[in-house]
C-alpha cells in the first residue's frame, strides 16, 4: 500500500482536524437555533452597614397620608372613667387599599389614678409602619418580584409619600429580625439525612474607591426535610460552601458541578446523588444539534425511568412500595442503558468532543451515582425540586435585577429562604411573617427553632387545639 508522503500525511491529518471543528461548530449552530427558535420544553410524548437599619425616620416623619381611611383598635383597661384618649397612628396595609391603623388608648381615672395600658412597640424602633405594612413591603418584593421603586410608584400613587430609601431600610430591618431563625433554620436542615444543593447568581453592588460597580455573587441554594435556605457568598469557588457542609452526612443530590463531586470526595459522610433530568437535558441538546437517532435511543431509556416514578407519584405509593417499584422495573431499565452506553463509547467513529459524545461521558462518568436512587425510597430521581425553589429568584431577578449591596443581598438570601420554606410547609408566607415579626420580641431564644416555617406551622395547629379545649375545673 502506498502512504502518503510527509507533507501531504500532515495535510491529511489537518483536514481532518478541521473538518471535526466544522461538526462541532455546526453541532453548536443547530443547539444555538433550537434554544432561541425552537420549544423550550424536554417533555417527549408518550452596600449598607449593619448599623445603618436603625438609621428609620424620625417619629415626627409622618408616613401615613392624611386621606387614608382610619381603622381603630382600641386599648382599653375597662375600668374607671375615660378621661383621654391616646392616637397612634401607623401606615397599615391588608387586601383593601392602604389605610391607617389608629390605636386608641383610653385613659381611665379611678380613685384618682389615671390608668392606661401600655403602647404595643413597634416592630422596627423609630418607625410608624405597622407589621402589616412592612409584610406588605416583604411579600411584594420577594413573592410579587415588585421592586422597591416600582412600590414607592404605588404609594405616591396613593398619595404616600415614602422613598424607597426606607423601604430598603425596612427590608434590611426585617431581615436582621428574623436572622436567628434564619440560622436556626441552617442548622436544622444541615442536621438532616437528604439535602438538594444548587447555586444561583446574582448581581450585587459593590463600592470601590468611591465608584459603584457591579459584581456577580451568588445564592448556594439548599433544600431539606426542615425547608430551604439560600446562602450569600460572593463567589462559587469550594472555599465558599466547604464550612456549611463539611460536618454533614448524609446524601447530596445535585448537578455534575465539581465543587460538589470534590465535596463527596473530601468527606466520605456527604453520599453524592446525581440527578437524571441534568443528564436528560445533554442527550436533549445533542438531539437539538443534529444526532438525533443516538439522542432518541438515550432519551427512550431515561423516558421508561420517568415512567415508573410518575406511576410512583400518581398512586401516592408509601416507601416499601416504591423501593419495590424501582427494584423490579428501573434497575432493569439501568441495566439495559448502561450496556447500551458501554456500546456506543467503544464505537470508533464516536467523537468525545461533540454534543453527544459529552452526554455519553457525562452520564457514564456519574452512571454510580445516577443510579443510587433505586437504593433509597427517600431520594428522587432529579434535583428538580431545588430548581422550582431558585425560580422565584431568577423571576426577581428580571425586574429588580440586581441586589444594591451586600447587606442587601444578605437581607434577601434570609427572606427568600422563610418564604421558600413556607411554600415547602404548605404555609402562606404573609400569614406566617405577620405572626411571627408580633411574637419574636416576647418570643425565647432558647425557642427559636420553633419559628421555622414547618415547625410553626405545627406551634400554631398546637395553640389553636389547645384554646379549643375546655378550661380545667
């Protein structure tokens, strides 16, 4: 056989090299043109110091517009002649537009003593806004994505006049208020046998010598029995979450993101969980960027996988007859994908670098811990459920878009987490901030665990049982 010379082999090998890029390339193009043309769906058929949140206006600041309705709230000891009557006014809010709430303390004379009962304080020291107001602010911000100035338009509209200076105020206020069940909240969820991990970014303003830029952090996003916690740090890098799960142990589902992967192989206790819809979603991409008869065959397997987990999920199976399900008929579906994988990566004309070649490897590189689900009732088959908890934020995201300071992100990593959890409790979030910002001033320390969403939402159904109860003779 004749061989090429020198030259002409070198030139050979390049045109070969090139044409491999061209594939890649035009593999890219057509994923490129499917996620900005085509449907998005993988269904197939069949900066502010902390000392700065007691910088509030001064009481002589009147918040509440003169035109408001009133709604009373009398305080009265009930005893003795009413001589004075005490008016406190605070901007309130509820489903009916914006009123003032007057608390009307009555002042009794009796045997000569003028008797009056004490002026509930408060939430926020210096400040005329009532709970109801400032969970108004809250709700609106983080459930409504409505940010600050867009509420400051609100108000004016309603002829109140408060700048959104004090809104961030009040936010930053409410967040160091319910921090301690914040980490109360860490340290419950931390301390359980599952975890849902994923990070999400945000822009956060930072000052440097004197000039405002924005810089990207991030939200590493947690999910657990106890609920769910966003954490604030200002990269993605392991340094910044090896603290929070260093001493856990138990199982993490998650992405392929390698701090996770190094996290697992540091400390044996943390068992890594892979997560089937982020392998679905490469086989997806390979389809879209023009390999669609191995993508089909691939995502036919994964499709017989979410088969058995819906039949699972639509006849509200208990866990014996789940790990049953999973046992009888997914380990057998694992068992035909891994024998097909192993096929196709020993094909020759298979290029590791195209799209499916790295949904190949991705799925056979974490084939172990994509397949540990099948061993325990409580894990899932994916992470999604952490990834409907991060959507809210990247909705926010759209309309306020960036958080203005550090303090401020902190503030809203703290307030995403008590909402986010009060949607996993089955719990609604005004309801549980309103009750809660009235009793965590009298409310012990030693207690503060009581206040996580799902553990008041038990604490309430306990209170409501037991002033149902006859009173003992």
């Amino acid at each position: 056989m004749q061989t090429l010379p020198a030259d002409l082999a070198l030139s050979h090998a390049e045109i070969q090299r090139l044409w491999r890029q061209v594939e890649y390339l035009e593999e890219e193009l057509r994923l490129t043109r499917a996620k900005y043309f085509g449907r998005s769906s993988e269904k197939r058929p069949l900066d502010s110091p902390p000392n700065q949140i007691l910088l509030f206006p001064p009481p002589e600041q009147k918040e509440a517009a003169e035109h408001l309705r009133r709604e009373d709230t009398i305080i009265d000891k009930g005893e003795g002649e009413i001589v004075l009557e005490k008016i406190t006014e605070r901007l309130a809010a509820n489903d009916t537009p914006f009123f003032v709430k007057r608390i009307i303390r009555r002042i009794r004379k009796k045997d000569g003593v003028l008797l009056t009962l004490p002026l509930p304080p408060p939430v926020i020291e210096g400040t005329t806004a009532d709970i109801s107001f400032l969970v108004y602010v809250l709700i609106a911000k983080y459930v409504w994505h409505l940010p600050l100035y867009r509420q400051e338009q609100i108000l004016k509209s309603q002829g109140i006049q408060l700048s959104r200076d004090t809104m961030i105020r009040y936010v930053i206020a409410i967040a160091s208020l319910l921090k301690p069940i914040y980490v109360a909240l860490g340290v419950e969820l931390f301390a359980g046998e599952h975890l849902y991990g994923d990070e999400t970014p945000v822009q956060v303003g930072k000052t440097k010598a004197a000039k405002k830029s924005y810089e990207t952090a991030w939200f590493w996003t947690f999910v657990g029995s106890a609920g769910c916690i966003f954490h604030y740090s200002s990269s993605r890098a392991y340094k910044e979450v090896e603290p929070l799960l260093k001493t856990y142990s138990g199982y993490l589902q998650c992405d392929g993101y390698q701090v996770y992967e190094k996290l697992a192989a540091t400390y044996p206790e943390i068992t890594l969980v892979s997560c089937w819809s982020h392998a679905r979603r490469k086989f997806v991409d390979a389809e879209q960027g023009g390999n669609v008869a191995d993508s089909k065959e691939a995502l036919r397997y994964i499709r017989a996988l979410y088969r058995v987990e819906r039949r699972i999920r639509e006849q509200g199976l208990k866990p014996p007859e789940i790990l049953y399900l999973r046992q009888r008929f997914s380990k057998g579906i694992l068992a035909l994908f891994d024998r097909w994988l192993r096929r196709r990566a020993q094909d020759p004309t298979l290029l590791p670098k195209s799209l499916f070649g790295k949904a190949l490897n991705y799925t056979r590189e974490r084939w172990k811990s994509l397949s540990r689900y099948i061993e325990d009732p409580a894990l899932a088959i994916d992470s999604n459920i952490i990834e409907r908890e991060i959507r809210p934020v990247a909705l926010g995201k759209k309309n306020w878009l960036f958080c203005a300071s550090e303090t401020g992100a902190e503030a809203s990593a703290i307030s995403y987490s008590l909402i986010a959890s009060c949607r996993l409790a089955g719990v609604d979030p005004a309801t549980y901030f309103t009750d809660v910002l009235d009793r965590i001033s009298t409310h012990p320390a030693s207690k503060v665990a009581e206040l996580i969403p799902l553990n008041w939402k038990h604490l309430i159904l306990s209170e409501t049982v037991s002033a149902a109860l006859p009173a003992k003779v």
